[in-house]
C-alpha cells in the first residue's frame, strides 16, 4: 500500500491520520516539526458549534458532534451554545440562521436568556441556543486522536518537516504554515494568516454548565476552563500578519463587557493571555480536497479547525483511500477560488 505521510499534528492531521489507520490504510507517517499540538490547536478557544451562517460549514460541524459528545469531559462539554440579541436587527439576523440550521437538522432553539443564571438580560431582545454545541480541549482532542492513531499502527515523527520524509501521498495540515509547504510541493493555496487572541480572567465562581455565550451584535463572548473565563472578541481591524502578539489595549474594554453581560464575573482581573494564527481562505470555508497529484490538504479552517476536525479526517481519508467522501466536498475544493468565492461563511468568531 501507498505510504502517506500527514504533515502537521494539529487536531486536524492527527483526525486525517486516526482515520486513515482507522479505515486499513497500514503506511501512514504522521510528522510534525515542532511537537503534537504545537501551533493553533494549542491556542484555539476550544468552541464547538452548529451554529453558521451557511450550509457548508454547519454540515461539517453537525458531522462532528457525535464524535466530540463520544470523548468525555476531558474532551468535551455539551454545554451548548448561547447567542443573544440586543437589537431588533441582531435578532432577526439570529432568526434567519436559525431557519436555516434548523432545516439542515441542528436542534436550536428559541429560549429565554434567564435560563442561565447571573447573566444580565434586562437588554437582550432574544437569544438562541443549542444545547448540542459545546467546548473542549483541543489539546486533550490532538493527543487522543494521536494516542489512537499510533495504537491502529501510525508512525508519529516530531521533530520532523514532512518534506525530508519519502511519501507516495502527503497530506497538508499545517495550519497557517500549509502555504509555505504547498509552495514546496507545487501548490498554490490562498491561504493568509490572521492574528487572533483570547483573554483568561482570574479564578471565579462559576458554574460548570455555562454554556459558551455570544453577544451577537458585538462578537464578544466567553467559555469556562475550569475555574476561569476564557474572553474574545473580533479586532475592530483584522490583524493580517503572522507575528502573534497580544494587544493588551483591549483588556479594559472586554473587562467592563464581561462585568456588564455576566455578574459573578464583575471585579475580574486577567491573569493570562496569548495569540495564535487563523488560516484564513477567503471565503472562510477550509480546502478539504486532494490539489495535486499525490498531494491532499486540509487547511485554511478560518478559525472554525477544531469543531470541524472529525469530519474533515473521515473525509479526506475516505477521499484518499476510496475515491470519494460520505460527505459532499463540493464547497471545500480549491477550484472554487479560480472563479472566486460565492458563499462567504459571516458567522466568524
Ligand atoms: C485564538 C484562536 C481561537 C480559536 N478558537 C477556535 C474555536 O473556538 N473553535 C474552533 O473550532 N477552532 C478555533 N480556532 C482554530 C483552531 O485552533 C484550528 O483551526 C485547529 O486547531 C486546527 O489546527 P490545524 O491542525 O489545522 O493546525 P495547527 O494546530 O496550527 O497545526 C499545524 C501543525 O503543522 C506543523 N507543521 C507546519 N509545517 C510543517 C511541515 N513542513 N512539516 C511538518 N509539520 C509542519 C506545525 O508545527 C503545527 O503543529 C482558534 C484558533 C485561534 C488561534
């Protein structure tokens, strides 16, 4: 059998190797410069939801869940998704996609905002949650998927490039950096970096069923990790540069946002921060495709890589060892970009 050769073990390369061994592929190299985990999966907020704007990205989230809800709490919390909506037009913007997430089978919902307690609601006009999203660890996800890989016989290499291996297939996966190695093998992938950063609040009260709540107008929102809240929101001017440097001008406003929209967190301080890089394609849809011979990628997840990770390994390894994918690839080709990109994913976080 071909010998393929999994470059990058981030969450996605380490799913695209377990299920390359998972379906009787027996030569399979799962190679890693740096280390499991290294780059952006290390960095991710660790939100997983169903919750989009357009039918390709909530198919491959919906794809993911059983998955993810299979792992157990080291991994995952279902403690679903909220959005709220302080505007009228915020609210029938939430409405609209729940339309259409519900047609494709999500179970989200209407509900009151007082369903969770100590957040403040006396200005929100509605909210929409889904109780099936949740948050894990995108560590913990990468190293269970590779501990699997390796029992079902995958040769982990760290410390390695992809390039300096012998390999019938390589797979990119390499985050951010899949543009430099594409560029190695002939490729061309539209893929640029965005820098994006999250905030870590000091220890707090919290309780361990809150779910990941999102201001919809606004972007910002905030997750439990243990016992403390894990803020972001959207630069009011996209960083697009691979330097990941925090702007800590920014913590007083997130700081009097989350005491506004969240009372057992009001005296908060932060205590941790850090960026990581999003692998942006222009339409904020990844390439989940095979762009030459012998060469496949998985890459430009726009920052939606975790919550997608499951689907995308079973496809691409289906697509590599059988020819074609349970799940329709159509929208995830890299032939979309030669005549641009028609259905922009919105819902960015
Ligand atoms: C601040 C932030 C918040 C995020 N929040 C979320 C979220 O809430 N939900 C979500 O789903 N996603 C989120 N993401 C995105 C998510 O973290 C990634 O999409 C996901 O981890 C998938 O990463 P990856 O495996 O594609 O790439 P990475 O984790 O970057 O892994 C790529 C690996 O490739 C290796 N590599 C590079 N070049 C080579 C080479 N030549 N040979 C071998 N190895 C190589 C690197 O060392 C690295 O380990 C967030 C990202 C950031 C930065």
């Amino acid at each position: 059998m071909a010998r393929i050769v999994v470059a990058g073990a981030g969450v996605v390369g380490a799913s695209v190797a377990y299920h390359l061994a998972l379906l009787g592929a027996d030569d399979v190299v799962l190679a890693d410069r740096e280390t499991i985990a290294a780059r952006a999966t290390s960095k991710g907020m660790g939100g997983v939801r169903q919750q989009f704007s357009t039918e390709a990205e909530v198919r491959l989230a919906q794809a993911s869940i059983d998955f993810f809800a299979s792992l157990g709490p080291e991994c995952f919390l279902q403690v679903g998704y909220l959005f709220l909506a302080t505007t009228e037009d915020g609210l029938a913007q939430l409405d609209e996609r729940r339309e259409l997430q519900a047609e494709l089978g999500v179970p989200v919902e209407r509900v009151d905002a007082s369903l969770v307690s100590g957040l403040r609601v006396d200005d929100v006009r509605g909210a929409v949650f889904c109780r099936t999203d949740g948050v894990g660890s995108p560590v913990a996800v990468a190293r269970e998927l590779v501990r699997r890989a390796v029992e079902l016989g995958v040769e982990l290499r760290e410390g390695t490039r992809a390039e300096e291996l012998d390999a019938d297939i390589v797979v990119i996966a390499c985050g951010a950096d899949s543009v430099e190695l594409g560029a190695k093998l002939g490729v061309e992938l539209p893929v640029r970096p965005l820098c994006r950063q999250l905030l870590e609040t000091s220890p707090l009260d919290l309780p361990a069923d809150l779910p990941m709540t999102i201001e919809a107008e606004s972007g910002f929102h905030f997750r439990r990790r243990g016992d403390r809240l894990v803020l972001a929101m959207t630069d009011p001017e996209p960083r697009w540069t691979d330097e990941e440097r925090v702007d800590e001008s920014v913590i007083p406003d997130r700081l009097r946002r989350l005491a506004h929209r969240y009372l057992p967190a009001a005296g908060a301080r932060i205590e941790n921060a850090w960026a990581g890089l999003y692998d942006m394609t222009p339409d904020a849809h990844p390439i989940v495709d095979r762009v030459a011979d012998g060469v496949y990628a998985a890459c430009g997840f726009s920052g939606h890589g975790f919550m997608t990770s499951p689907a995308v390994g079973l496809a691409l390894a289906q697509e590599i060892l059988l020819g074609g994918a349970d799940l329709d690839l159509s929208p995830y080709r890299l032939e979309r970009f030669a005549d641009g990109a028609v259905f922009p994913e919105t819902l960015l976080l």
